[in-house]
C-alpha cells in the first residue's frame, strides 16, 4: 500500500452523499471504494458529482465509475443509487454547487455523477452499467444462497 492511502480492512458498509468522483479511478473516492471490495457489502451513494477536466478529451461518465464497481466489489450485496441514472430526480443538487466546485478546483468541469444527460455519452449507458451492475449483486447472491 502507498503511503498516505487510507484502507479499512473490516469495512462492511459504506453511506456517501454530495461527494465527487474526480481522479484517475485508483485514487480518491472511487479508489477508497474499489480497495474495499473484499469487505464492503453494502453501498449507498447519494447525490454525487464526477469531477473532469475542462476539454478533457476522455472525460469521466457514470458508466465508467458503475463498471469499475461491477470488477472491484466482489463481495457487494447491496447497492443503492440516488437518483438511478436515466431518471430525473426531485433533489437535484444545486447549480451553484458545481459552480463553486469549479472555482475552488480551478478550472475543473463538474456534472452529477447520477442525474446525468445521456446526450454527453452513448446512449442508454449510464443505466446499463446500472442495470448491468444490480443483475451481477443478484447473481452473486444466488450464488452465495446455494453454497
């Protein structure tokens, strides 16, 4: 392990709210995530952000942080979304929010990580990696329920 990166060996469960997904995948929140896939069972993100560079050639999606979670958290049993990408959502965070992200980052380009515009990718992925996700938890639960 590197030095400087916080790892919990026991950790089950994990609650997130209004954070932000920024970063190569290995490292901040989605890196803190992804190294707990041994332990952690149980996930619930709310109201988050990706965070990318402004003309980012390849800029970070939904779909990207969804697929990296179906490979890393082996043991994941429950895993709750809010709002489910595809779906508009009455809480939709604040504007000035990624505004005030933008500033303080200093020219990075925010969007919600779960209220997303299928125009800014592919059509429909953001809520496959979704769907894709939810059916492997399912799969690996019936499995577990057979051994």
């Amino acid at each position: 392990m590197r030095p400087g990166i916080v790892s919990h060996p026991n950790l089950t469960t994990l609650r997130l709210r209004n954070i932000c997904f920024y970063g190569p995948s290995d490292t901040g929140a989605e890196g803190f995530i992804v190294r707990h896939g041994a332990s952690l069972t149980t996930l619930s993100i709310s109201t988050c952000m990706i965070g990318n560079y402004e003309n980012d050639p390849n800029p970070k999606i939904s779909a990207d942080v969804l697929y990296h979670f179906q490979e890393g958290l082996i043991n994941l049993k429950d895993f709750t979304l809010f709002p489910t990408p595809g779906q508009m959502s009455r809480t939709k965070p604040r504007d000035w929010n990624y505004k005030y992200f933008a500033r303080l980052m200093g020219g990075q380009e925010y969007k919600s990580l779960l209220d997303h515009k299928e125009s800014e990718s592919e059509p429909g992925t953001d809520v496959e990696a979704y769907e894709s996700l939810q059916n492997i938890i399912k799969s690996r639960r019936r499995l577990k329920e057979q051994d």
